[in-house]
C-alpha cells in the first residue's frame, strides 16, 4: 500500500505528460500511463468535492456553512479571523466547561458529498493543538471519510487518529493527508467527512482546523 500512496503523491506533485488514453486526468491508478487500471477502479479527473473547506462561510442554521454539527455541554464552536492556516477564518474546537471537575466533551462537524464509483480519494487538512486548557487530561481527534453500507453500518475509507499529549500545544499547524485505503465501492454515490475532537479537561483547550479538502483521484 506504501508503494501505492508513493505513486499517487509523486502523481499530485509532478502529473505525467500527456498521452492519448489519460491526458486530460491525472491517473493514478496507472501512473505515467504504464498500463491498464485495476478492476473496479476509475480514472478521474482531481476535482474538488468539499464546500467551505476553510470555513470562510459562516452558516444560517449552523457555525460553518454547508457543515452538519454535533456539541456536547462544555463545548463550543466558532469560526476565528485568526490564526487560520488559509484564507482568513479557520475552525475552533473549544472547551468552555464551567468546572470544577475534570470531564471528558466532544464536537463534531461533518458534510456528505458525492462521489464517483471507482475513484480513489484524498483527504488532506490542517490542524493546531492550539491552548492547553486548565486541568488537561487528553486531546484524541479523529478524521474520517466513511459510507454507510446496506446494514447501516459506516464502512471508513480513509481514517485518521491523532492521540495528542502534555506539552504539544503550538502556535502553529501541522499538515495531514491520507489517500483512501480502496477505490470508492461500485454502489456508493456519496461518502461523509467527519472530524470529532474529544477533550478531557476542566476548561480552555482549543484545537484549530483548516484548509480542508476532498479529492477524487
């Protein structure tokens, strides 16, 4: 799979030149037009799937246009015209709990785009384990891009964990990006991206997210 991940980036980076079978797509099921695609996969064009992915917009009936939430009590969400990694709004995850006890609170966002059957995709963020709040505990975010089965259940295609520890709060971003583990499924037409901070703490931890985007490739 390593070699897989190596051969889509190095395809981001530098896209092969054009042929007759893939010159209007970058192609990276067979990089360089080497040879015929895999069963069950598809050449696609690398087109951006998410809206407001650097949370410039703010929503009518939410924080962040175009971006379902969840926010347990001692959590809150804001869009800051500071700090942010690009444009001029990113997303805060907030603990704004009142005390005294040390408790564990979550915040969710998530959108659901269409997808092509067959692509594979890539997920790309950035993110800021901002201010390290008053009686800090723990700091665990998950990134998921996930469709839901037949049964019911979420089938993740790409997920991505970051435990953080004492210490690591930084006033800067660090930049994250994962291609799918399989080609979108011949019956899914759309996935969901979700990201879910959890904080155990008193009050005052705040992590930031932006910059975040979907591409079939």
């Amino acid at each position: 799979m390593s070699d897989f991940v190596d051969d889509v980036l190095r395809v981001l980076k530098h896209p092969p030149a054009p042929c007759p079978s893939c010159a209007p797509v970058v192609n990276v099921v067979c990089p360089g037009c080497g040879g015929p695609a895999p069963q069950g996969t598809a050449r696609c064009l690398p087109t951006e799937l998410l809206r407001n992915g650097s949370f410039e917009l703010g929503g009518e009936f939410s924080i962040f246009k175009d971006w379902e939430q969840q926010i347990a009590p001692d959590m809150a969400l804001d869009r800051v015209d500071v700090d942010s990694y690009e444009g001029t709004r990113a997303a805060k995850f907030a603990s704004v709990g009142a005390g005294p006890n040390v408790i564990s609170k979550f915040a969710l966002i998530r959108q659901t785009v269409t997808v092509t059957p067959g692509c594979f995709l890539l997920l790309s963020f950035a993110a800021s384990f901002r201010t390290e709040g008053e009686g800090w505990d723990d700091l665990d975010v998950a990134a998921r891009v996930y469709y839901t089965d037949p049964g019911g259940n979420r089938v993740n295609l790409i997920n991505i964990e970051i435990d953080y520890s004492q210490g690591q709060a930084v006033n800067s971003y660090t930049f994250y990006q994962k291609v799918s583990d399989g080609p979108v499924p011949s019956n899914v037409s759309a996935v969901t991206v979700e990201f879910e901070a959890q904080i155990t703490d008193i009050t005052g931890t705040t992590w930031l997210l932006d910059g975040v985007s979907l591409r079939a490739v």
